[in-house]
C-alpha cells in the first residue's frame, strides 16, 4: 500500500468506510484482509477529513 502517514492512521483506527479502505491504493486484493484491519465496526458512510 501506498499512502501518507494520516491516511495509514485514519485506516487502521476504523476512521475509513469499508468503501474507502477498499479504494486504498493496494498491491493486491485488501478483501481477504478487511475483517483484520478494522478493530471497531467500520463507518457506513464515508468520513472526509
């Protein structure tokens, strides 16, 4: 993945929509992986900050 520090944060704090962290730019599919990177219930809607 490539992003900014503020951005890493935000995603890893549940502080993204599903919507949002699946948009991330990855190097590979993140699918498999979004159950392991959310520790809170993931917003519904997306968070602009």
């Amino acid at each position: 993945m490539t992003t900014t520090p503020f951005e890493l944060m935000r995603l890893l704090g549940s502080r993204r929509s599903r919507d949002q962290i699946v948009a991330a730019s990855w190097n590979g599919d993140v699918e498999p992986f979004l159950a392991a990177l959310a520790h809170m219930p993931l917003p519904v809607h997306d968070i602009v900050e």
